[in-house]
C-alpha cells in the first residue's frame, strides 16, 4: 500500500511538469528553464545519492564519457525538446505522445540492437502509434497526408526520439540510478552554464516565473526520483513501470480542473496510446527496471529500463 501512495505521488509531480513547464515557458525561454532546472537540483540530488546509494565517486566518474553523452540526450537535448513544444502545444498533447515512449524504444531497439518483440509487442507499437497519429492530427487525416502538423507536435515526436536513443545507450551502463542521475544532472548543469550566460538566462522576473521554477526544481526533479526509488524498495520494478502511465492521466485532470478544454481525438488516442504500451510491455520478455531519470528518469511501462517523464 505505501509503495502504491508513493508512486501515485511521483507519477503526479511528474504530470505537473507537464502542466507546470507549459506556464513557465511563457515568460521563460527552454534554455533559461531548463538550465536553472538543473543548476538547482544537481546539489541536492547528488546529497542525496550519497546518502542512499553512499557510491565510490572515483569508480562513478570512469564512466564520464557515457554519462556526459547521456547527460547531453537525456537532460539538455530531451529537456530543451519538451520545454520548446510546450511552447507550441498543449501539455496534454505533449503527455499523451510521451505516454508512447515505450513502443518507440522498442522501435530503435529493433534497428539498432536487432531485437525481437513478439506478435503482441508488434501489435502494441502498431496501436500507440494510431494513438499518436490521432492526438497529433486531431482527428484529421488530411493533416496527416499533407504533413501539415505544428511546431510542437514535431518538437515532441523528436523530443521522444532522442529520450529513446537515451534510453538504449543507459541500458548499458550499470550504475546506482540516483547516482548516475545525479552525475548527468550536474553534467547538464555546467555544460549549459556558459550557453546560458551567454545567452543572460538569469533568473525568472516575475513571482509565477519563480514559482513554476521552484516546483519543477523540487517536485518533479527531486521529489519524484526519492519516491520511485522508495518504492522500488517494497515493489517489483515491472509493477512500479504500469504506474507510469498515470502521467497521462493525471496530465488530463489536472487540465480538466483548470477548465481547459479534452477533445474527442486526445481522449481516443489516449485510449489507444496507454494501451499499446501495455501490449508493448506484454509482448516482452521481463527486464529488471531502474529509474534513472523522468523523465532521466523511471522506468518505461513495457519494462525498459532508464525510461523517464521528464
């Protein structure tokens, strides 16, 4: 029951940056937000993994090479996509084509590694990808025929390309995962420092600038990561993935109770969406889940580990 409250709580913070990061991005450049994103929680993240994880730092930092190239997907590139497309599209939109991160990976997986799902798994990837095509149509094929989508919708599909490039590449790399996030999150941080200040991305002007930034820092960034990892310790890793696709969800009723409105298409292709990634993940042998970040983040829903909401 606790691990169940626990991951509740952390897929709903992470459905907040969703709703949160499309606030902030109207007074907020991506650079400048996801910049102080970072900035802010690599110290209390790396406290943190000390004191859960107590990790040898030399042996951690011999791998440097892959975590500052899993640092540059999965933090600057993935973060900079999502924060770019909630400019140019809703965040339910944006939750709904994430929620399709799994089959994606699956996809890459194929190519890349040569892997091969089962009929179900296909299966799975053919129906997220209806899903998908619907939330990002809107229900209308001619959008879709004439390659007429919007600037988020294509900032998001690339957004989720690059979080499963990410995903394959950390696969391989075993770390604790509060650690290797910590590490990648500082790396973000320092990388972006000089573009940052070059580009004069100091802090919010205004008091809802300060405050978005404060919960993206805090809930989503920290807290989300000690809740998954607190629950991890009381549930299997493939039973804490399935609570990943409350982010959908819960991205729908927070945009209910601040009276924007659901259309048919998004409620759909949520439908279809959550559904292939279920499938996804049946159509696969299991595999051990670690959250690594978020999204980087949880574990994906089809059992994948490094798969995170970011």
């Amino acid at each position: 029951m606790r691990a169940a409250i626990y991951l509740i709580f952390a897929n709903l913070f992470w459905a907040g940056n969703f709703v949160v990061g499309q606030a902030a991005v109207k007074t907020m450049e991506p650079l400048q937000l996801t910049f102080w994103r970072w900035a802010l929680a690599a110290v209390p993240l790396l406290v943190l993994a000390q004191a859960v994880e107590r990790p040898d730092w030399r042996a951690v930092l011999r791998h440097w090479r892959v975590l500052l190239l899993l640092s540059v997907l999965g933090m600057s590139g993935y973060t900079l996509l999502l924060y770019s497309a909630l400019q140019h599209t809703s965040a339910l939109n944006a939750s709904l084509v994430t929620a399709a991160n799994p089959a994606v990976i699956v996809v890459l997986s194929v190519v890349l590694l040569r892997e091969r799902p089962r009929p179900l798994g296909w299966a799975g990837i053919g129906l997220g990808l209806a899903g998908v095509l619907l939330v990002l149509s809107g229900g209308d094929v001619e959008r879709l025929l004439t390659f007429s989508l919007g600037a988020g919708e294509l900032l998001i599909v690339a957004a989720i390309t690059v979080w499963a490039l990410y995903t394959i590449i950390a696969r391989r790399l075993s770390l604790p995962a509060i650690t290797a996030t910590a590490v990648q999150v500082a790396m973000a941080a320092l990388v972006l420092a000089p573009v940052a200040l070059a580009a004069g991305a100091g802090l919010p002007a205004t008091a809802s600038g300060n405050w978005s930034l404060a919960y993206i820092a805090v809930f989503p960034s920290l807290g989300s990561y000690l809740l998954w990892n607190l629950a991890l310790k009381r549930t299997s890793a493939a039973n804490a993935g399935n609570y990943l696709n409350l982010i959908a969800v819960f991205t729908a009723v927070i945009t209910v109770l601040l009276g924007q409105p659901i259309t048919v298409p998004q409620v759909l292709g949520g439908v279809l969406v959550i559904s292939g990634v279920l499938l996804t993940g049946a159509g696969r042998a299991p595999q051990p889940v670690s959250p690594s970040n978020p999204t980087s983040s949880p574990a994906s829903a089809s059992g994948l580990p490094w798969f995170r909401r970011r």
